[in-house]
C-alpha cells in the first residue's frame, strides 16, 4: 500500500485548509477497464473541511453553463443494504490491487461500509470494490429505542473521517447482542480492503466526574444502550473526536465529547458538559462539529440543565452548560473555554427551543470596519434565530441581555447547517427559501441579497458549493419532501439552474431521505438515500 500524504489542519492558513483534501495524487488509472476521470480532489470529512464551510473549491466539471435538465442528471445508483445517513467520502487514486481508483466510500444503517468505484456508474447499479460489516459476531444493529429519529435500526449513523497518512477510515457503530447489550465501538478499516486496524475495534466506555443522570460513585457513566453518534466524526492533529446524541429526549443522558487516538483508538480524553444534571445531547441535525486552525472546537447543544449561578469567571456553577454554543480547547485535553447561551436559555430548554438542533460553521477570519481582525462562527437552532459568535469572545451567559456579537431573526427553525463560499453565507430554514447574506466588515447582512424561489419543507436544507476558485459557483440543495436536486447559481439564488424534477418520465427521481447533504466532487454529486447513493453528472 502506497504511504499517503498528510493533512495538518492546525498548521495550516484557512485558505489552504479548504484545498487541504485536494492533494495532488493524480496518476494514471491502471485496471484493465476504461478510465475513469483524474481526480486529485479528496473529500475526507464532513461539510468538505473541518471549518465545515461546505464548499468544494476545486470543481472544473460542472459549471452554470451545463448544469442543467438538458446535458446534467441522474447517472445511477449505488445500491446498499440500509439507509446512508452519513455523507459519502471521496478518495482519489487509492491504490487497490495494484489498480488506482477514485473511490466513494459509503456507511450505513445496517451496520456496513462500501468501497465503491466513484467512476463505474453508468445508468445501472455498479458492484462494491469491497464491503465490511461493523456487526460483531452474533449481533444485530441496534433496533431504534423508541424513538423514530433513526428508524427502524441504528448501526452508523454518522459522517466518518478519513486519514490518508494512516490508511484509515474511521467509523463509529452501535449494535446489539441477544442477551440485550448495547454496543458502541470506534472501528479504524483499511482504505483498500475494509480490514480493521490499529487492534479495533475498541468498545466505548466512559466516566466523568458528577452526580448527574446516571452516576454511580459520583461519576457519571455512559451507557452505550442510550447515546447514538448522530454528528459527523472530527480529526484534529491525529485526534479523533465524537460528540453524542440521545434517543430523542429519552432519559437518562447527558452530554458527552470524547477524544480517542486515531493511531491506537484509546480513549485520550473525555468530557461532560452536563456532569450533574441531565440532556444537553449534541444532534445538530447530522452535521459536525467544527475546528479552528488552532485547534479549537464549535458546536450548538440540545437543551439540558443550565445554571444560571455563575462563577467568577462567566462559567455555570455546577459546571452544567446545557443548551450552549460552546468552545473546547484540545490543547492537553477536551475543556470547555467559552460559551453562549440567550438570556432566556431555561425557557427555550423547557419549551423544547434549544440550539442543538442546528450545526455551526467557522468562517474565515475578517476585518471590521475599523480594522480589527474577528475570528467568527456561525449557527442556530429551534429559536428560529441565526447567531453570529466571536470566537474570541463568545458572550457566556446574561440574564439580561444576549451577549452575542449579532443575532438575526429567520423566521423559522434551523435544522442544517449553513454554508459559506465567496464571502456570503448560504442559510435555510424550515418552511422559507434558501437564502444568501452577504458578509460586509465582518458583519452578516440583515436581510439576505437573494433567495430560492423554493421553500423547504422540515428539516429545511444543509448546502454545499461547488466552484473553481471564486468562479461557476453552484449551490447544491436537497428538498426532503419530494426527494429534488436542486442547483443555483450561487452569485443569485434566483437562478435555479436545474431540479431533478425537470426532466421527463422521472428519469432523475430518486427516494429521499432526511438530513442528506448533497457532495460534490470530480464531475458528480452524490446523495444519500434509503437503500442506495444516487449519483448526478453530465449526461452520456
């Protein structure tokens, strides 16, 4: 197996960080079958990089000028065997047999892991290059605990990250045995043949200080049985992260972060940002969470206990920051180092209004109009609010006031991430068009420059950007109700390039699925759906 380069995210400026999957590793393609195109795109995590920005700068296939229902649709699918919550991961020219090949590498409900051929497709469902069950023997996955968010079985459920310096793909599964134990396990496979690596998988197991939901000895302990890894996998500095769902709102739970080593997958740190109460679980809608280039870690939580005590530091007294927008340091370890919660934080949790439902995005840094460099991210949740966080200043908590650098009214509930590309944030909420505010002296607009003609129906919608540079920007956007593609122009949103309802006899239909993320890469976009990945590209 041919060594890989490195990615160093946290050595890295943000304007490469957004190139940092897209080495150049392109090389002839040697199977015995036609060629498929050169890729030296890689896509190793969720939202395309750790800022989780959304946007794919290296696309020189698809332009403005042929997406569209005459020369742009459905090529086929990649049939597997459960839902495919998590976004698709691309490789490029990986080395399998002696044969380099771009690679799609799909994870689903049922517990397995595909290696696809991201070049076979051609009208009609293409066998996997290899395919891997996460399930250990004698067991099931794990059936849905009652609660219809992940339904009817829950295997992996989250986004996995790739390293290509370790060979690895790195997957989080839950499964069930028949006396009735729970599992959940960090597995590392081999990029070219499934193979687990690294002595995995390991069990995940858990204790943290406390005398919240299920302590005993005062500690709090994670039972595997009421926690799924709902959000996306992150890699910092050869650190694997996991941030944890409940099942719905199913007590007890707390809220859990944990940091594993992606060299052995032993557990390196662990912290509970609800240590004595209860909730505070991390869902934002299938996304993930963020990093800075310094290393530090963005994410919205779900409501949970929240003391309004503070210390003399802003802190809660308790230590329970439930329903927060949260700063972690990994710098020696998981530590909780800013926050922002409304003045109205106990309501919202009460009422079911949190921010957890919403991921968040870290943007580029700005100038303000005087000249001072802000470093900011981006998110919401079911208050219907978009909040703009200086990460060097996050606000903490008044029980007067919101503390926060800008907050802008949407109209509607956040269950997706925004995207950013070119200056601009992309946003849409449930039940309103998908809308572009423009980022002026480091401030969001008010009111947004354009907007979809479409609405979206719940969950709303998470867009990503495909574009070469600053140039033929698209916006890609996926209708839950319905199951459409759809394609904008990204400079106006009123320019729908393409809806995969357009073309006649339903030839670009496909079943929908929620929390899908539309990824671009190398000439097709890849969508996740019940029982398959459909695949969109220029026609024959």
């Amino acid at each position: 197996m041919s060594r890989f380069r490195p990615h160093s995210w946290a050595t890295l400026p943000f304007a490469a960080i957004l190139f940092a999957g897209c080495a150049n590793t392109s090389g002839p393609v040697l199977s015995g079958g036609p060629p498929g195109p050169p890729s030296s795109t890689d896509v190793i995590t969720y939202h395309y990089d750790n800022q989780r920005t959304g946007q794919n700068l290296n696309e020189v296939t698809l332009t403005p000028a042929n997406v569209n229902s005459t020369k742009f649709g459905k090529l086929g699918e990649f049939t597997v065997d459960g839902k495919v919550d998590a976004q698709p991961l691309y490789l490029s020219n990986v080395s399998i047999s002696g044969n380099k090949k771009n690679i799609l590498y799909v994870v689903t409900e049922h517990g397995s892991v595909y290696a696809f051929d991201a070049d076979s497709i051609n009208g009609m469902t293409a066998a996997s290059l290899w395919k891997t069950s996460t399930l250990g023997s004698g067991e099931t996955t794990s059936d849905n605990r009652g609660c219809g968010q992940v339904s009817p079985e829950i295997g992996i459920t989250a986004t996995p990250v790739i390293d290509r310096t370790r060979n690895a793909i790195y997957v989080i599964a839950m499964s069930k045995n028949s006396a009735g134990n729970y599992f959940q396990r960090l597995h590392a496979l081999d990029l070219a043949t499934g193979a687990e690596l690294f002595g995995g998988p390991k069990n995940i197991t858990a204790t943290y200080p406390g005398s919240g939901d299920n302590s005993s000895g005062g500690n709090v302990v994670f039972d595997p049985k009421q926690y799924k890894e709902r959000p996306g996998l992150l890699e910092i500095n050869g650190t694997i992260y996991t941030t944890w769902a409940s099942h719905c709102d199913i007590r007890p739970y707390t809220s859990w972060v944990m940091a594993s080593s992606a060299s052995s997958l032993a557990q390196t740190s662990v912290l509970n940002l609800v240590p004595n109460g209860s909730d505070g679980g991390i869902w934002m809608s299938g996304a993930a969470p963020a990093a800075d280039v310094a290393g530090n870690i963005f994410f919205l939580e779900g409501n949970g206990t929240f003391e309004t005590t503070l210390t003399a530091q802003g802190f809660p007294s308790n230590q329970d920051c439930g329903n927060c927008f949260v700063k972690l340091s990994t710098s020696g370890g998981l530590a909780l180092v800013d926050y922002f919660t409304p003045h109205n934080t106990i309501a919202a949790s009460n009422a079911d209004l949190d921010l957890g439902s919403g991921g968040a995005i870290v943007l580029p840094d700005m100038k303000d109009a005087t000249g001072a460099t802000r470093r900011l991210a981006v998110g919401g949740g079911k208050d219907s609010t978009i909040y703009v966080a200086d990460r060097d200043n996050m606000g903490k908590f008044n029980a007067n006031t919101d503390q926060i650098y800008q907050a802008i009214p949407m109209g509607g509930q956040v269950f997706s991430m925004p995207a950013y590309f070119n200056g601009t944030v992309y946003i849409a909420v449930v039940g309103n068009a998908l809308k572009v505010f423009p980022v002026t002296n480091a401030k969001l607009a008010s009111v947004p420059s354009s907007q979809s003609t479409h609405v979206f129906s719940y969950p709303g919608v998470t867009p990503s950007v495909s574009a070469s540079g600053a140039s033929n920007g698209i916006v890609w956007a996926i209708e839950n109700s319905g199951a459409i593609l759809f394609a904008y122009d990204a400079t106006d949103l009123t320019k729908e390039l393409y809806n995969s309802d357009q073309a006649a006899n339903s030839r670009d239909h496909f079943s929908g699925n929620k929390f899908i993320t539309p990824m671009v890469v190398n000439g097709k976009v890849y969508v996740g759906t019940p029982n398959s990945v459909a695949v969109f590209g220029l026609l024959p």
